[in-house]
C-alpha cells in the first residue's frame, strides 16, 4: 500500500483547529500556563510550545507577568493581549442602527447609534453608517489596532452560506439583500452576520452568562419574539439556519394568523404589537404599561393574560431544550423586569419538579446594545475558531 | 520554560479518539480505502496506517476484496468485520419487553418477547428476560463472536452518569432503579441505557433514515408522547437530560394537569390515554378507531381534534429544532399512517413558505422493533466513539 504525501493544506488546516483549543482554553481561563495547555488540550508539549509561539508572533496572546506556581517557582501565564486588536459590532433592527467599536473582550471604546424610521433602502441605511465605520476604522489605525472584522446583527432569517438575507417579516426592501458582499466592499474588513436573536445568544456566551454554562436558551422579546439556543457551548443553526424560532411556538389553537404562515404564534399575542393588538390598537407600548399602572382593568387583564402565555411559551421552551439558564432581552424586557418573580415562580410550578431548583431565568447582560455586543461576539467567535484566516487577512493599520 | 513528559493516558485518548473518526468515516462510506481516509479525516498516513491496523487486530475491520480504482489500479477497501461481534438490546415498555441479539449493523439473528403486565418489580421483569439474554449470550459463544454490549431502551426520565431511572411517570416500582449496575452485575457485560425515545432516535442514526441527514426529529407516540433530537449528527442530551420532552409543549391553554407538572401538554390529549379520555374513557384505541371507521361522529370529532392537535405540535416542533426529517413512530402511529399525508399537508401549510419543500415527515424504520434496535445503536454508538473502552473489555467468546 502506498500512501500519498501530507498535503500542506490539510496541515495548515490542523494546526489552526489546534489554536482554536489553545484560543478557547485560553479566554476560559483568562491566563494559563503552558503546562496547563497540554494537560487539558491533550496537544503534544511540542504542539502547545510551537503553537503559542505563532499566537505571541500573530499578537494575539501575550506572555504576562511570572505568577508563582503551587510549589512557589514562578510561571509564566499566557493571556490575550486585549490591546492589539479592535471589533466593530454593527445592528440593525427595523427602526434603528448601532454601531460600536470594541477590544476582544466586547468591552466598548466607541458607539454611534440612529433612527431609521421610514427609509427602507439598505443601501440608504448604509450610507447612514458608513461615516461611523469609517470613523472607527480612523480611530483603530491612528492607535495602531486593527479592526479584525465587521459583525452584523438583523432581523433574519438568512441565508448564511450566500451571505444574504432570505424575507425577513416586516423589513420591506431588504429581501434577498447581500449584506456580506456589499459590506465588504464598502469596508475591506471581514464581515459577519447573524439574525439578531442568536447574535443575542452570542454575546452571552462568549462575554456574559453563558461562560460558565453549556446549555442557554436566550429569548429576545421586541417587535417579534425570537431565540438563540447554545447546546454543549455551541449556537445551533438547524437544517436551514432556523433553529430556536420560539416566537413561532404555537400558544393559541386557532388563534391569528402570523407572517411566518402559522397560527397563534406566541409572538402574536407576546411581542409588543401582539400585546398592543390584544389590547387596544393605535396606542404605544408606554401607555399600554402607564395604563396597567393606573388599575385601567382590561389593559390589566391583558397583562394578566401576556404573563400567563410567558409562562406557558417558557414551560415549553423549557421542556423542549432543557437549558441551565433562560436569558430574556430585548425592548419588551425592561418593562417586564418587575414582574420576573412571579413569571419565574409560574414557570417553576409547570416544569419537572426535579429540576425546579436548576433552572434560572436572568435578564440580558447587555441592555439595549445587547444586538450590538452579539454581532461583535460573532466576529470573536470566528477568531477563535479559525484564527489563521482571521488573522492572516487584517491588514495593518494604517492612518 | 520545561515541558513535561508525555503522559500516557493523554495519547490513550488522542489514540482512541483518531480512531473514532476513522470508523465514522468507514460506516459512513461502507467500503473506504485507506487514501480516502488520509483526506477525509486530515491524520497523517502514518497514523491511519497504524490506527487501522490495529483496528483490524482487534477485529472491528477488513481489507476487503481489492476493487479497481479510477486508473485501473487496485485498491484494498476497508470495510466493518460484520461477522466478528454481536449486540443484545433490550427493550423494557410499561407493560412489555422485547430482546434482540443483532449484529454490528443491528440486522436481528435472535429475539424474544413478553408481557408484563401488572409486575411492579423490576427484579421480577429482569428475571423473565435473564434466561433469553443468557441464552443469546451462550449462541454468541458458541460461534465465537462475542456480545459487545448490552443496550437498555426504557422509559425516562433517567440519570446517565449514574445510571439509574428517576421517578418515570406511570412507571411503578421503578423509581431510582441501579439498572445499569444491577444489568451489570447479572450479566458481565457493558450495559448502556436510554430514554426510550432518544433510543429510537438513535436506531435513525445509525441504521435508518438519519444515516445521510445532520438535523432529525424523532418522535415516539403511544402511552406517552416521547422525542429525540439529532443536531449535527448528535443525540442532544441538555442539561439536565430533558432535551426533546416534545410531548410536554403546551398545546391546550389551561388544560388538563400533566404528570410532569405542565398544564395541557400534548401527551395528555395527544397519546392513546389522551386520545380515549378526550373521546370516552374504558374503551381501547383499537375500539376508538373502529368507531371512527363505522362513522361515529364523536370518534370522528374527536379524530378531528387530535390531528390538527399533531399538525400545530409538529408545527411548534419543526419552528424549534428546524429539522431535515421529522420521523414518527410509537404504538399509536399504525393507526394514524392513513392520516399522515393530511398531516403532511397541514404543516406544511403552516411552517415558513422557503422550507415547506423541504421537510420530510416519515415514519419510523423499525416499527414495533424502533426501541429495541434502538437500544443496540446505543452500543455501536459507544463502540464507534470509544472503541478501547468497549473492545478491550471484552472477553473471549466461550462455550
């Protein structure tokens, strides 16, 4: 038997899927020691020694100050050089945009943000932004710190492979847009995107709740109601990049007819135009709550009765992915926070009693720039899974 | 900075790991010659050289005829020694028990059956099944092909790692049942157990209809209403081994209490109880049908309401978990297969226009036989992904 030559291609290929261990040991840790590295990675002490070597030379991590170790030596700990590379998170949502510019750790150094009501050209919108991505991409090479990629956060669903949206619900004119390809061209930078609920669901489990936890349901509840599910620490995709539409759970039999072809969607009665529907048409979520807060008795039964359906969609999302934590966000939630008890206690009475003291359910980490953290968590995400490509394509900056 | 010395253990796992990934790679393709292997799983040559050598000493492949390449060479082909092991699975329903002896592509060579109705005692139900297991065990021997493992499919919800049953519902005498260790000790044999419904998802996997598909549904409809999620090729287990609890999504608002705590769940309209308690409680399903055939009008209602009740459910599934293929088996699902394409059609109509081409909803492979065969995917799934572990544990095959 013969066998073929290695082919270069495959042992690039390797060695990058070896950093991603090393990157993802690494930023689990905060700062390790090498010695750590090859007992958890199971990489050769050779692998780990030559692989760290790259990631120092590629900037990325950075020997930090000797710690002593158990037996009183000191060691030297690897850790991210958190000032040598720049993200900028990009979101946009049916009447808004948001525009940061972050370091590694989704920690913010720039933010622009502005209204998009009525203008339902994408390339209007992105000339809009472009001057703020611009502007960033100036601030970035005037300190000497590349932007490593552009991240976008939408409304989806999309078609991730062609880099375009497919026909997002109520989001006239951007059908079949190729946001990728055009942003790319517009900024030479790496571009992401992500439909904005799993975009959420990113920036808890790189930079919020989701660092400890394998397994987070995280729940986005706005215009629409939407979802991102981390099963074994991963964002799941599903057959055709659909996976985790909860706002899509049938809630009312025979209820009203939703824009994604089912009837009686949670998200027809639990977002903010399903609440305002049920309720009274032509008033705004802040009066509908300032109502309710009055003792006006029917917008309290509507209240009444969105608190309910909550429970009964989280009862089921429950039992469907079996996560350690719910994370609930978006422009609804604020409004919502004070009556989180009670969904809570509601919740816990519905599901298997064995796990009722498991389960938690915890508001978003990041506010209202949860989209915008998300879409910069996308572009870290690719960086620690294929660092090389990443990496290797920054160019440096420049003024 | 010192690196330690290689610690065995560490290249025990890498080594059993690679292996792994060629047997994947051999049962996806059937017959693959070692070149292909080189490509397909990045390892060097040397190490797929190595690996399957010692894969075939052990007995798991073959080099298999040579068969002639694209330029009229021959080429040897690696293929699985399906002569070599035997599997037992065993399946253990509320009221029944069925044990199979198979071999590596779970193609039954024995079986046997009982009822056990009205035993409570788990050591009494073991007993009945002791002497056929121990009888497929001495057959097995007798021609030198020893049993792998011995799959245990049975109603959850359990605890994996410590291989006991929880409190399953309507399950009497088998709350917190050691079975794996009790198993175990019986028998001298790798016992592995399953929730019967994630096993059915597996006999897809492996056997079935999920050989070629990355995203599928399994859902099991009988006494109870039961699902398995594969996601990227995996069974999901969730935090708390709940994952895919597809009969406990809220489908009647304020319905009936279920015995998981949740209110109006699917199963308890949507299984056989379900089903006779909403028609006319003391009868049988096979009395219910019957009615319906004969044109009782409560019968046919009734009929009516549980399948548009499946068409929102299979709805609310297929928005969650975005599978390629909803596969549908269970005690109930003969009476319902003359119903399945008006099913079809109504979630078809109900889930988003872009998928609707392209959801599958089948039924299931192995009919009555789904759990059982199920049970013995469960130990090839082990053997595939730790072949060390299951082969080297083995003994002998003796008369």
């Amino acid at each position: 038997m013969t066998m073929p030559i290695e082919k270069p291609v495959y042992l690039q290929k390797v060695k990058q899927d070896n950093m991603s261990v090393l990157l993802q040991q690494i930023w689990k840790h905060e700062a390790i020691s090498r010695v750590e590295l090859v007992e958890l990675t199971k990489l050769t002490s050779g692998t780990v020694t030559n692989l760290t070597q790259d990631l120092i030379q590629l900037g990325l991590i950075q020997e930090s100050e000797t710690s002593s170790g158990s037996v009183g030596r000191k060691r030297v700990m690897l850790k991210y050089n958190l000032e040598r590379f720049l993200i900028i998170g990009l979101d946009i949502s049916r009447t808004s945009y948001e525009v940061i510019l972050t370091d590694l750790t989704g920690r913010i150094v720039k933010s622009a943000e502005g209204n998009t009501v009525g203008i339902h050209q994408p390339e209007q919108i992105l000339d809009l932004i472009e001057s703020h991505i611009r502007s960033m991409n100036h601030y970035a090479a005037s300190r000497g710190t590349p932007v490593i990629g552009l991240g976008v956060s939408i409304p989806g669903p999309m078609d991730r492979k062609a880099g375009q949206l497919l026909s997002p619900v109520n989001f006239p004119g951007w059908e079949n847009f190729p946001i990728v390809s055009t942003l790319e061209s517009r900024f030479g930078l790496h571009v992401f995107v992500e439909d904005d609920a799993r975009a959420s669901a990113l920036a808890e489990r790189w930079y919020g709740l989701g660092r400890s936890v394998q397994d987070l349901l995280f729940i986005t509840m706005g215009m629409g109601i939407g979802g991102g599910v981390i099963t074994r620490g991963e964002l799941v995709e599903g057959a055709n990049g659909l996976y985790g539409q909860v706002g899509h759970i049938t809630l009312v039999p025979d209820g009203q007819l939703c824009a994604c072809g089912n009837r009686g969607c949670w998200e027809t009665v639990g977002s903010i135009p399903g609440i305002l529907n049920r309720w009274s048409a032509g008033h705004s979520i802040d009066e509908f709550f300032h109502a309710v807060r009055q003792g006006d008795p029917t917008a309290q039964q509507c209240l009444t009765q969105t608190l309910r359906d909550m429970e009964s969609a989280l009862t089921t999302l429950f039992n469907t992915y079996d996560p350690e934590i719910i994370v609930i966000g978006g422009r609804l939630y604020p409004y919502l926070a004070m009556y989180m008890n009670e969904i809570r206690a509601g919740v816990k009475e519905r599901i298997y009693s064995f796990v009722r003291n498991r389960l938690t359910i915890e508001p978003a980490t990041f506010g209202s720039s949860q989209n915008a953290i998300g879409a910069v968590a996308l572009v870290f995400e690719h960086l620690l899974m294929a660092p090389l490509q990443i990496l290797t394509a920054v160019k440096p900056a420049q003024e």
